[in-house]
C-alpha cells in the first residue's frame, strides 16, 4: 500500500514537532535536532520536517513511499510514462534513512519523489544533482530534494 509524503522545511525545529505533535494528535516517529518524522495512519502519510540552512521553508517536495519491490517498480513505470524527465538516483541515504528513489518535477516544477526505505541511517544524507529537471524550478535547495542546475539550452 502506497503512502504520500510530504517535506516540510521549518525554521525552529523544536516548536515544529510541538505543532505538529498536537495537529496530528501523535508524537513523531523519528526525532533528530534538525529532522522529525510522522509516519501517520489516518492519514496515511509519511510527514516530514527538516530544519536545514539552504532549505526552501515550507513544502519542500511531494511524494509517494512503497513497502515493496514490487509497489516501486509500478510507481516508476508510471514516472516514465509521464512524459517528463526522470532521476534515477538509486540507492541513496537521505533523511537518516537508507532508501532507494527516483524525482521527476511536474509541468509547473513541483518536485516529486517515488521511494522505498529499508533501513535506518545515522547520518542525514546529501542532496542529488537534477539539473536533468531543470524546468522544474520550485523546491531547488528542499532537503533531500534535488539540487537543481540552471537551464540550458536544449530542445526539452
């Protein structure tokens, strides 16, 4: 069963959980001192929120997290199907998690990712490179959201 996720970046850290602890009615799953995670059943949403430097304030990036092999290999079909350019970033470390992932931006920049996690990390992650998505403006410095190059002239 897919989940939607949500990256929000904060300025505060500490008084985000607090808010977010009471509108959810539950405490966060994972708690760092810049990232906390809501993994909620009703909703069924993978919420998320960074408190990094660079980071875009607000909604970061969108997404869809899959439990299994399976579930990601329909989501990707679907990312190509799409008619956009597409990352495929593989197995990475992003948010203190292991997980394996693709981006793709919307018509209009939004930036969505397409993600299983399996595993645990001790280290926050970095950022990949998609300058590929380079119609894709919004969301540029979002946590582990790409980073996006300037456009270049091409026929896309």
């Amino acid at each position: 069963m897919k989940r939607f996720h949500v990256h929000v970046g904060v300025t505060d850290i500490d008084r985000s959980v607090a808010f977010y602890s009471s509108l959810f009615g539950a405490r966060p799953s994972v708690v760092k001192g810049d990232y906390a995670k809501w993994m909620l059943e009703d909703p069924r949403i993978n919420f998320a929120i960074s408190m990094r430097e660079d980071a875009t304030k607000g909604v970061e990036h969108v997404g869809l997290q899959v439990e299994d092999k399976a579930e990601l290999e329909e989501v990707y079909g679907r990312l190509k199907a799409a008619d956009r350019p597409v990352l495929e970033e593989g197995a990475t470390t992003c948010c203190y998690a292991q997980s394996e992932k693709s981006w793709i931006a919307d018509p209009d920049g939004v930036v969505w990712e397409a993600f299983m996690t399996d595993g645990e990390s001790t280290t926050y992650g970095g950022s990949p490179d998609l300058g590929q998505l380079a119609s894709a403006n919004a969301a540029s410095s979002a946590c582990c959201a790409p980073q996006m190059a300037s456009p270049k002239n091409s026929c896309c």
